[in-house]
C-alpha cells in the first residue's frame, strides 16, 4: 500500500493500486518537470499523459512509465524548451 487515501481512489476509479515503485518513479517524474520547466503547472498535466499512456499499455504499467521517464528527460535535456516565450 502506498497511501490508504490514493489506494481507494484507484478502487473508485476502478483500477490496480499504485504500487511503490510506480508512485516513486511518477513522484520523480513530476518532481523533475516542475524544476526542470520553472513551471510547476506541468508536473500534473505531465502525470496524467504518462497516466493515459499506462492506461494504453496493457499490463507494462512499469514500461510505460519508464517510456515516460526517457521522453521527459529527453525533452528536459534540449537547449531550448518547446513552444519558447508562448508556452505561458
């Protein structure tokens, strides 16, 4: 169990809990988009994409994840943000 509230949630919702690992790495991953983009508004809406991209993937909710991880780190490691001065 991770947190009782959040394993209820995912009950509700009708899904598996999260497990450690998988709450670890999103944690991770929100962190690292919020301090790599100065934008903290994009930790959450980032979550939710890797969200629907572990809905699609089956029972590879760790893979997806992981594939969510690559493509933040990649995007967080170009020069220049996407979208430049407009993003705001």
């Amino acid at each position: 169990m991770v947190n009782e509230w959040i394993d209820a949630f995912a009950a509700r919702l009708g899904q598996d809990p999260v497990t450690r690992e998988q709450a670890d790495a999103l944690l991770g991953l929100a962190r690292d988009i919020a301090r790599g983009t100065d934008d903290r508004r994009l930790a959450p809406l980032s979550a939710f994409l890797a969200g629907v991209l572990a809905g699609r993937s089956g029972d590879d909710r760790a893979g997806a994840i992981r594939a969510a991880q690559d493509a933040a780190r990649e995007l967080l490691s170009d020069s220049e943000p996407p979208g430049g001065d407009d993003a705001g």
